[in-house]
C-alpha cells in the first residue's frame, strides 16, 4: 500500500466560511519567567538537533509540546467499498437503482442513485453510476437533484473526488468530464494535483502526462476563441509585456487571458513585477537582505519537495497583519506580520509551505480560469492587494485540504517540526479566539481543521520533533521590529568555547589565536556614506582564507560586512554562524548577526577547495568615515 493512502482516513466537517480581516499588532517579544524558560528549552533542543543528537533533542522537546489530543485519532473516515456485498447495508436501494436503469424510470434511477451517494459515501460505483446517468440525462440529472445536492455530471465527481481524492477511477471519470465540457485547464490541474500528492501512487506518471496534454489542449482552445472574436493582433504579440498602461486600475478580462496564455511562471512574473512597482511607490517593501534570505533560506528546503520547477522569489511587505501569499509561478509575498506573528521558525515554516503548496498546485491559477474571461473580454480585475486576497478567496476546502498535504509532507522532508502549520493555527485561535485574522480570512482554521492536521501528521508518522528554531526566529523579529540584538540578553550561550571536543565534533577547525588582518581602508568621507561601501581585506591561517568583499552601511549605529570563507586546504571545515562572534578593540562581544548566504543551514559544511559566502550584520556600533572598524 502506498505510504500516502494512510492520510486520507480523515474528513473535514462542516463549511469553510470567510470573515473580515484582524490587523495583529506589533508583537511584544517580552516573555514571562515561564516563557522564557520555555524558550531556552527550545533553544538546547534546537542546538542539540543541529549537532546531530536528534533523541536528545526529541527528549528536550517533548517536554514542551504536549502529545496531541485523542479527539484526532477519531477523525476516521469510511473506507471505500468496491463490491455491494460488502457494504453494510444499501443492497435494496443498489438494486432499485440498477432496476431503474434497465426499466429507463428517471426517477427511480436518480432518488436512488442520490440515497446511496448521500447515506453510503463509500460505496463508490453508487458515485459512478450516477456520474453516468447525469451525462447521459443531464436535464434529469438537475430535476430531480435536491437543494444542496450535485446538479451535474462534474458536481457528482468533484463531491466524490472531494470525499475520495485517491480513487483514480474517480478522478479519471472527473478529468473526462471535464474535458467533454472543454474546461481543459481544469482537467489539467486536477490530474498534475493527483500527480503531485500521491507521487507514490502508480497512476502519477499517467496523470502527470495527462496534465500536459489537457493544458497543451487548453492553450489551442484559448487561441482559437481569440482568433473567433477578432483578436489576432493580441495573440500575435504574446511574447511582449501584457500590463500596460495604468494597470493599477485593473486589467481587463482580454489581459488576463493573454497572461494566462503565457504560462503560470510567466503570469505570476508580470503580476509580481506589477505588484512590487506599486509596493516600491508606498515604500511598502522591507529590502533587509538578512529578513529576506531568512525567508528563502527556510522556503528554499522544502521547494524542491513540491514536484514544480518554478523560480521562486520572495518578498516582504511591510504589513503588519498575519499573511502570506504564493501567486502563480512562485512569486511569494510574505508580511512582516507573518514574521512577527509565528513563535519559531517551524511555524512560519508551516505558512510557508502551505502557502506555496497553493502555487504548486495551481490553486490561483485554476481561479482565473473559472472566472469565465472569455464571455466578459471588458471585464477589470482588481489589482495588487484586491488581486492576491481575490485569489486567495476562491480556495475550496478541497484545495485547503491539497496544500495541507502537500505542505505537510514538504514541511516534514525539510526536516523542519511537521507540526509548524498546526501549531500556528492552535495559536491564532488561542490568542485572538474565532475572530477572523487576515490569513484565516482566507483559509479558515476550525477546530476540525486543527484536528485534521493532527491525524495528518500522526498517520504519515510525520516527525513533530524535529527542529523549531525559535533563537533564529527571535533574532530575525528583533531586525523586523528594528530592535538591537541584546549582547547580554537572556539567549542561551550556543556554544562552550572552552570545551575543544565540542568544537572537533563540530568540525569547526578555526585556530584559537587571532589571524593578523589586512584591512585596506577607502578614503575618509563625510558626511556618512549611506548604501554599498567600497571595503577589502583578507585574513589567513591554516590554509584557511577569510576575505571581506563589501559592506553596505544602513545609518550610523547598523551596518552589513560582506564575507568569503575559502577552504584552500585537504580537510572539510564547518562555519556555523550562530557560533560566530564580533569582538571590539577591548575583547568586549558586539551585537551581530551572521548569515550563510548560500542555504539556510546552521552547520554549513565547507569541502576542501570551496568557498562559502556570508553576511554579517553589526547593530549598536557607529560606522566610521575612516574604514577602519577596530572590529
């Protein structure tokens, strides 16, 4: 059995409502006695997975995440039935329905059909049979529907590919319904959405297929539409930009299609640019290197896992409400409330992933092409703030349910806690109740949906107990918040200088002594040079190179040094920048900050002949004119 099927044992009770937005506050990064103990158990549990003692991190953090409640091992959904004799009960009803078919009685046929689909979901040739009738009687079929139940060939499907989104069967029966109807973009997604969830599945090659061929199918349909409605010139320059004009207005239904006609990537690339045009204008972008490689560094191990090769981009708005949003392509805009909002980085890891299980999906994407554009050429689409929440509106609970898993999975393979999204949601309703914030405005978090992730997690055997995180996140919301990192703060030491084994198990093979340095200083300037700073120099010792390549001055107490480690030597070293530190001419710790700029790892591994590039970034220390640091 595939390792996957075990996460589909679960249903999603109740409707999934929208509300209004709740702008979140500025976060207080001020803790309690109890939470700040809390914190610093995190903090050795974290150190503790880094260096590879993974149980003893486990230890550590089970004891502050408490095991899940018993209500999410009850959300057992019915297993499919295949065979009528194995179905408890329904048989009388099955053979009514079967009696109608053969006698052509439409009633007899559809209040039977209806019955079972409605009272024996699992019975799955009940869903088919019904699917059938609908296509072969579709005025009957919406006769003799009742409120509230499916009118139409695809509404039968999609309900029961909604309750059974494995069943291949199903799913095919959807595809070619959907494709009868000429909604070929639709057929596409649907297929390349199975594809990319159930990867372990033997039919994901074959959906995967059918994907391209009904998208190759849809692009051909779109042209031909356009060349019948006169439009030639449009489809002729395709290849230029589509938003022109004062696109901050809206776009028309004839741009988005031509948009569309480009490609998801392509799509999302116009969009975003359009987006970050005006974003730029309000000053409405936070451009903090250290913020944002934060951010692609955490969406950058998990991306690979979503099955779509994309090039992702990120970017931070200066919002302080909880959201995120992933539009087509990959163009992923994430608030400053989203940082500010999470308690570590396993949660903001969880929104993430979430968010660009949507992209990878095609979730926005598969929206415009359900907004009819074709029949309303006139039609102006809102733009920038109104076009990402419009897209994310148009979620289903199917396709909440999709990301879930996808992120889930992609969130657990990073190694990240595979509990980050459900924990977020527990603490949005924790601490602002079943008032509607920003990004739960747009996906909805009941208590069923919180239960749901929980069986999720625990039938896939995800690990909860892999890292959160939290002194990294502390730091980066401190840079948000425009805080200093505290030199004396209540972080725990991340490493006992005086412990050498400890340092060889690292494999940090730094001498002890200070190497001489050659800085060459630029000439004086005044007043103070604001932006990149021209600033070389290189230190050397054991085959080991250090060189500073820039620095980039941000106001008089903040700048950013530029750095190359080059290991010209036989053996692998590890830089691990939470362990490095920035000494002043009195031996005293200056507030820092070090990032890897090539990935996200603490423990960054440099084989012999590399070179690993960085950042540090220095807080409460006056930039002088002169070059020299004395740092």
């Amino acid at each position: 059995m595939p390792p996957f099927r075990n996460l589909l044992s679960v249903t999603v009770g109740g409707a999934l409502l929208l509300g209004s937005s709740l702008q979140l506050p500025l976060k207080s990064l001020a803790q309690t006695p109890e939470a700040v103990s809390r914190f610093q158990t995190f903090t050795n549990a974290d150190k503790l997975y880094r260096e590879g003692n993974v149980q003893a991190a486990e230890n550590l953090y089970r004891q502050v995440k408490p095991e899940f409640p018993d209500s999410s091992s009850t959300l057992i959904r019915l297993q499919p039935v295949y065979e009528i004799e194995e179905l408890d009960g329904g048989q009388r009803i099955w053979q009514n329905a079967l009696d109608g078919i053969k006698q052509g009685i439409d009633g007899k046929i559809f209040f039977n059909l209806q019955y079972l689909t409605e009272n024996y979901p699992q019975y799955i040739p009940a869903h088919m049979k019904l699917a059938k009738a609908c296509q072969e009687n579709p005025d009957a079929c919406e006769k003799y529907a009742e409120e509230g139940r499916p009118k139409n060939v695809i509404e039968v499907l999609e309900r029961a590919t909604d309750l059974y989104p494995d069943d291949s069967e199903l799913l095919r029966a959807k595809i070619t319904a959907l494709a009868d109807a000429e909604q070929f973009l639709e057929a596409s997604i649907a297929a390349r959405q199975f594809s990319l969830i159930f990867l372990d599945y033997p039919e994901a090659d074959e959906f995967a297929e059918l994907a391209n061929q009904y998208l190759a199918a849809h692009e051909s349909k779109i042209r031909e539409q356009l060349l019948a409605q006169g439009i030639t010139s449009a489809i002729t320059g395709i290849g230029g930009s589509v938003l022109t004009g004062d696109f901050r207005q809206g776009i028309s239904g004839i741009q988005t299609i031509l948009l569309m006609l480009k490609g998801e990537s392509k799509f999302g690339e116009e969009i975003a640019n359009a987006m970050l045009q005006e974003y730029r204008e309000q000053d409405k972008l936070l451009e903090d290197p250290v913020v944002i490689n934060y951010i692609e560094g955490i969406a950058s191990r998990f991306t690979e896992h979503m099955g779509r090769d994309f090039e992702y981009e990120y970017y931070v708005v200066k919002d302080d409400s909880l959201n995120a949003s992933a539009l087509p392509g990959g163009k992923i805009f994430v608030n400053t409330g989203a940082i500010l909002g999470t308690n570590s980085k396993a949660e903001l890891a969880g929104l993430l992933a979430h968010e660009i299980a949507h992209a990878a999906l095609s979730h926005g994407f598969q929206s415009f092409a359900q907004a009819n554009l074709l029949n309303n050429l006139g039609q102006v689409v809102p733009f920038v703030g109104q076009f990402s929440e419009q897209v994310n509106k148009q979620y289903s609970r199917e396709n909440e349910r999709q990301a879930d898993i996808l992120g889930t999975r992609a969130l657990a393979n990073a190694n990240y806690a595979a509990d980050g999204l459900r924990n977020l949601m527990v603490t949005l309703r924790q601490e602002h109740g079943d008032a509607p914030t920003t990004w739960r405005s747009t996906h909805p978090a009941p208590v069923e949906r919180v239960q749901y992730l929980e069986h999720l997690i625990q039938s896939n055997g995800y690990n909860r107990y892999a890292y959160e995180g939290v002194k990294e996140h502390r730091e980066i919301q401190q840079l948000v918040q425009g805080e200093q990192l505290a030199p004396d703060s209540d972080l725990p030491v991340p490493l006992d200088e005086d412990n050498p084994q400890q340092l060889e198990d690292l494999g940090a093979v730094f001498p002890s002594e200070p190497p001489s340095s050659q800085i060459s200083e630029p000439p004086p300037a005044s007043p103070l040079p604001v932006g990149t700073v021209a600033l070389t120099g290189k230190a050397r010792r054991d085959n080991v190179e250090i060189r500073i390549e820039g620095a980039k001055v941000e106001s008089t107490g903040s700048f950013s040094v530029n750095f190359v480690i080059d290991n010209q030597g036989n053996r692998a070293l590890s830089f691990i920048p939470s362990f490095a530190d920035v000494i002043d001419a009195e031996g005293n710790k200056v507030s820092a900050k070090f990032t890897v700029l090539e990935n996200d790892s603490e423990d960054t591994m440099i084989l012999p002949g590399t070179t690993r590039k960085g950042r540090v970034r220095v807080f409460g220390q006056n930039w002088s004119n002169s070059g020299q640091q004395d740092l």
